[in-house]
C-alpha cells in the first residue's frame, strides 16, 4: 500500500474519531435548556371575589403568557387561615416572587418572614404589613384618591348643584315653577327634594382604624374638607367583610339623624354599594351625593345611569401592569423602576403608587373598556329598573305596579307605593292588577303611577290601569 492511501485512511479515521467525539457531547447540551427552571409569579389575592381584583387577573394573566412566565393565582377568600396554606402551597412550589395581597397587614407580616427566609422576593398590594422586610409594595393612589373626593364636595357646594344640575337649585324661579307644577298636576320629577339649599353635612363612611387603605384615604378627604369651614363631617366605621354586616352599619348611620347628610362619601367598594342600594331602595337618592371609590360594574352602571354622583376609579389594569413589571424584574435579579423608599418600621420599602382617576356620569363611557356597555339603565344595585322609579319622583302619594312576567298561568304582581316622605312600600300579588285606586286628601291634585311606564291617574278616586 502506498505511503499516500495510507496517509488518507488514517486521515479518515481522525476524522471519524473526531466526530464521534462532538456528536457524543451533544445530547448533554440539549437538555441542559430544557432543565432550565420557568419563572414562576404566585399571588395572593385576599377576596377573588372583588371585580376589581378579577379585572387584575385577567391582566396579569394575559400579560404573563406573552412574557412566558407560569402564573399562579390563590385565593385567600378573606380567611387568614387560608392566606397561610396558600403561602404554604407556594413554598412547596418554590416561586420566584409572591405578590401578597394581605387580609390583615398585621397578621401577614409573620407570614412574610417565612417566604423571606426561603430566600423568595415578596411585593405587597394595596395594605403594607407594618414593620416588615418588604422587596417591593404596590399601590393606588389611595391619598390622592381621598383628595379627589373630597375636593368633588367642596366644588359642588360653591356650584351649588352638581354637574348634573339635579340636586339643590334654589332659586327662587324654580320654586315658583315647583309650587306651579304641583298645582297643575304636571310632572315634578325636578321639583320636591331636588329643589333646595346643598346640604353641607358629610358623612364619611370609612373601613376598620387598623385598615390602612381606608386610612390613607380619609385623613386626604379630611384634610380638603377641613379648609372650608361651613361644611360639617361626621366620620362613620363600618367593619369589612360580612355584607349583611354592612348593610346594618350603613343604614344605621344613614339615619341616625332626623335629616339625611348632604353628601356620602365611602371608600370602601362594599360600603358604597350598599348606601346605593340603601338610597335607591328607600327612594332617595335624589337627596344625598354620594362619592365612592374602587367600585365595580354595578357601581358604574348607576354612575352612568345618573342615581349616583361620582367615583374614583382605582384603575386595576394599570395596577396589574406594574405588579408585572416588578416581579418579573425581581424574578430576574434586575433592578425594578419604582417611585421612592418610605420607612416601614425599621425597614425602608420601595413603593409605586398607580394613577387614579374621577368618573362622573358625563365621562362614565371611560369605564365601558373595561365592564362593557353601561347604557342599560336596570342597575343592579337596590332595583329592578332604576330608571322607571326616577320618572315617578314627585310630590303626592304615588303607586305604580310590576308585573312578575312568567307564565300566563302563575303571574305576580309586585305592587310599589312610593310616598313624598321618601318612603317605599312592596306587596306581591297573585294575578294580574286590572287597577290602581289613589285617593289624596288635602292636596288639590297629584300623581297616581301608572305600570312603570309613566301612566298616570289623578286623586279622588280617578284610577291608572295597570295591568290586563
């Protein structure tokens, strides 16, 4: 054999040998990537319930996907006990970051220190358990949310009427237009209770002292309201959580006195609606402003609707966005852009605050975004159909009937006596209502209701067909 074929063969053979040796290194490198661990975001949220927190899911969840980072979304339900196995559960899953929304800021901070200790970043929503090592809080604007509130009070009383033009026109044109209006018998949904002076009083319904949400926000509103000196606040607590609770406490202070406040401002979602409910329920929110904040999609609807006065809008998209943007900084070992450190006891704690906004009823349309169309006047809260109760408002006793349409065989009528004190009275009745009989006593004239769809019969024995 000559010297150059076997010069070539063992050339060959190095060659081969060096391939072998190449291939056989690859399949150690492939799975390498696939061993690398996913960024994974656990939250937890203290009432999955709450639409606003809903609408932060939603965000988060879509964002995430797009960001290829595994989210795991826990619901505490208002249960401390089950905060601590929800933080449990993400111990066991060894999280990069915990997003912790707190049932109590003060129960929560041991709980934090258990996820510390296992080396995982913790970020805060909303309440900040005091005193504790915190890598990150998150928040709306809770005092500016205050500011917003009370400032809306203080430029409807030098208005003397809010931008709706609904509630307190004195003059003394549109009483003589009301005393005319009642005496014709005509229609006096803009007189009665809608004209007269503001009423200055404030009653501020705000959550728990320890609440530091509700705290932030009320000493704003009564740090505005304390620089004009004719107004009068009267601050309320009502505990969080259980509704009929609520309910209870709300109605109680709703009527304490013999004259109901001028304005009702809450920020609490649950305390809002439940005044809303209480008012339109009672007929009467025509009578007081009231001015909430963080409501949900009932809430926005009433808004739109005209039966309530204004809103602070925390915002939940934007919340989400930065609840992205920080953990997924943190899971990454990078720097999260926030506002400033604050002290939180012996620890300082980096915070964003997140935008708020005011919602009237002229630019309620910003909130369809986000809950859809609004344009349906049968808000939830309180009524069936809101709307058809505000176009029988007036002076004089008045009834009007609603007919339980189900099948032909088994209809109830739900009979509603609506009084000029503001007072509401129901009777369900089996059948169909052929009429309604009003009969007034010491006025000259007034209204009867008709079917809900404004009908009306005079007094003294005149009826208003409602039904057959």
């Amino acid at each position: 054999m000559s010297p150059v074929k076997i010069h070539k063969i063992v050339s060959a053979v190095l060659l081969l040998f060096g391939l072998s040796i190449f291939l056989a290194g690859c399949p150690s490198e492939e799975p390498k990537s696939e061993l690398v661990k996913k960024q994974q975001i656990g939250v937890i949220v203290s009432d999955g319930r709450d639409l606003n927190t809903q609408i932060i899911k939603k965000t988060m969840d879509r964002r995430l996907k797009k960001d290829k980072v595994q989210l795991i979304w826990l619901d505490s339900e208002n249960d401390a006990a089950k905060e601590q196995e929800n933080a449990s559960a993400l111990l066991k899953r060894k999280v990069d970051v915990v997003v912790l929304q707190p049932v109590e800021e003060t129960g929560a901070a041991s709980l934090v220190g258990q996820l510390k200790q296992e080396k995982i970043k913790v970020i805060t929503l909303g309440k900040m358990p005091p005193n504790t090592p915190l890598d990150g809080h998150i928040s709306p604007d809770y005092s500016c949310a205050g500011d917003l509130q009370a400032q809306f009070v203080l430029n409807t009383l030098a208005q003397g009427r809010t931008p709706s033009g609904n509630i307190g026109d004195s003059t003394q044109e549109g009483q003589n237009n009301g005393e005319k209006g009642a005496s014709q018998g005509g229609s006096t949904e803009q007189q009665g209770s809608r004209e007269r002076p503001l009423n200055s009083t404030v009653l501020l319904l705000r959550g728990p002292q320890e609440d530091r949400v509700s705290a932030e926000a009320s000493a704003a509103s009564l740090s505005v309201l304390a620089t004009n000196s004719s107004v009068g606040v009267k601050v309320r607590e009502i505990p969080i959580g259980d509704t009929a609770q609520i309910d209870s406490k709300t109605l109680e202070y709703l009527t304490e006195s013999s004259e109901m406040p001028g304005f009702v401002l809450t920020n609490e979602p649950q305390v809002g609606e439940s005044v809303l409910k209480y008012l339109l329920q009672e007929g009467r929110d025509n009578q007081v402003i009231t001015v909430g904040l963080g409501g949900g999609r009932d809430t926005a609807m009433a808004l739109a609707g005209g039966r309530h006065n204004a809103e602070v809008d925390t915002m939940p998209e934007v919340v989400a966005n930065q609840i992205c943007d920080a953990a997924i900084a943190m899971s990454e070992g990078e720097h999260w852009s926030y506002d400033r450190l604050v002290n939180n006891g012996d620890y300082q704690v980096p915070l964003r605050l997140t935008p708020v906004r005011l919602i009237l009823p002229e630019n309620a349309f910003l909130l369809e975004e986000r809950w859809g169309s609004l344009k349906d006047p049968a808000a939830k809260i309180g009524q069936e159909n809101p709307s058809e109760e505000k176009k029988q408002g007036g002076t004089g006793s008045q009834s009007s009937g609603g007919s339980s349409q189900g099948s032909q065989g088994g209809m109830t009528t739900t009979v509603t006596i609506k009084t000029a004190e503001g007072k509401t009275y129901e009777m369900k009745i089996d059948g169909t209502v052929q009429s309604i009989e009003s009969k007034q006593e010491g006025a000259s004239q007034g209204e009867g209701g008709g079917q809900g769809q404004g009908g009306s019969g005079g007094s003294g024995g005149k009826s208003a067909t409602v039904g057959g």
